[in-house]
C-alpha cells in the first residue's frame, strides 16, 4: 500500500514529520474479534444507490452519498465471515425521541431545524437492508459520538472477551472516529477495513484515516481483513 487515500491531503513537510516521528506502526491483531457495524443507516446512505448526494441532504441532512454505498458490500463480505465463525457482531442504534431533547445540545450544533430524519423506529434510523441484524447481533443504543458513551457496550465486551475491535461504517470524522478513540484508551486492538468506512466530506474522510492510523488503530485493506477472519477456528458459543 505505497499511496493511501489521504496523501494528496498531506504536505510534503506533513510526510516526514510521519516518518521521523515513527508513526503508523502496526498494532497487529489479537485472537478474540468482533465485528462493528456504526451507523450504516438509510439516513446516511441514501434510500438507495446512485442517489445524488446534494438532492439527498435535502431529505436527510447526514447523507453521505455514493461513498455508504460503496462501503456496504465490504462490509457485507465481513459481515458473512464474522457469522460462519460466530464473531460477535455489534450495531449501533443511532435515534432520537420525537421532541429530540436526548439529543442535547447537538440539536444546536448539528441540526438542521426540526428535521425528523433521525426519530426512532423510522426508516431513516433502520440498518441498510443488506446489513440487516439478525437476532444473536447486539444492538447498541447511542445518543452521542461513542458507542461507548452512556451505554452498556463495555460491559458486552468484557463478557464476550473480545481484545480486537473491526470498526466499519460511518462517519470516519464523527462516530467511527469517537468510538476508535475510545476503544484504543481502554487497551483493545482496533482495525479499521479501509473501504468500509465513509464520511460525507471527502477530506475529512481521507485525513481522519490518516490520523487514526497514525494513532489509534490499524487502517489497512478489507481484503487483509478477510484473511485474518477467515484464519481464525470457529467461536465456541
């Protein structure tokens, strides 16, 4: 992987502070993963592919265009590996209440007047339909950035031994980001599938790749991911 997806955004300055300084080392895998799914909902993908990205943030202002759709059939490919070897598999359930007071003062930041685009129980908020869960996945309710803030997701962790988190879906800047951050502070493994993250901005995209692999996880092909899920003996329930 000699050029990555964020080195046009990068000086040349910017490439030799990342090589003197030593970072994007490998932090590797370990041998209990489980498979995240953050986010991948109709609101930010679109209802179907092909939509234009600038007519569909007129229905749902977290469209991310034809990048979500690009991602889902990567993550569709881990999705069937983590089943045949019975990997845990976690989803996010990103919703709010219909007078949105659970989403604080996000409602002030970033939303765009009283849309409705993420009320719970809409189709706006269901998981793309090839990514469907099914019963054993956990589903992780989350008001905020992290899947870890203010939920149970830890606690799911812990009782599953899970030590290497495969992080997909969106936003790369937003909530795939917060929940890799948070991850990596509480001592696990975290691997990001390139082609299965996406953003709305393609810059933000791109750079918060570079600076999470620099930091905090490994960023590296869907298709070594693959190989490594595929390595590992089924999981005992």
């Amino acid at each position: 992987m000699s050029e990555r997806i964020w080195d046009k955004f990068l000086t040349d300055k910017d490439k030799r502070i990342f090589q003197l300084a030593g970072y994007g080392k490998r932090g590797g895998f370990g041998t209990r993963p489980a498979l995240f799914i953050i986010d991948v909902q109709y609101n930010f993908t679109g209802d179907e592919p092909g939509e234009d990205q600038e007519e569909g943030v007129k229905k749902y202002r977290t469209h991310c265009g034809e990048a979500g759709w690009k991602a889902v059939p990567h993550i569709e490919r881990l999705l069937k590996i983590a089943r045949e070897k019975n990997l845990p598999v976690f989803y996010t359930v990103s919703e709010r209440r219909p007078d949105m007071i659970d989403s604080g003062v996000q409602v002030g930041k970033s939303h765009r007047g009283h849309e409705k685009t993420s009320t719970e129980g809409s189709h706006a908020t269901q998981t793309v339909a090839p990514l469907s869960p099914q019963p054993q996945d956990i589903l992780i309710g989350k008001r905020k950035p992290s899947a870890f803030f203010g939920t149970i997701f830890m606690s799911h962790l812990n009782f599953l031994d899970v030590d290497t988190l495969i992080m997909t879906g969106c936003t790369t800047s937003g909530c795939l980001r917060a929940t890799t951050v948070d991850a990596y502070s509480l001592n696990f493994k975290v691997v990001i599938p390139e082609e299965t993250a996406f953003d709305r901005f393609e810059a933000s995209h791109a750079i918060n790749l570079f600076d999470l692999n620099c930091k905090y996880a490994d960023v590296i092909p869907t298709d070594e991911v693959a190989a490594y899920m595929e390595s590992l003996p089924v999981r005992e329930a």
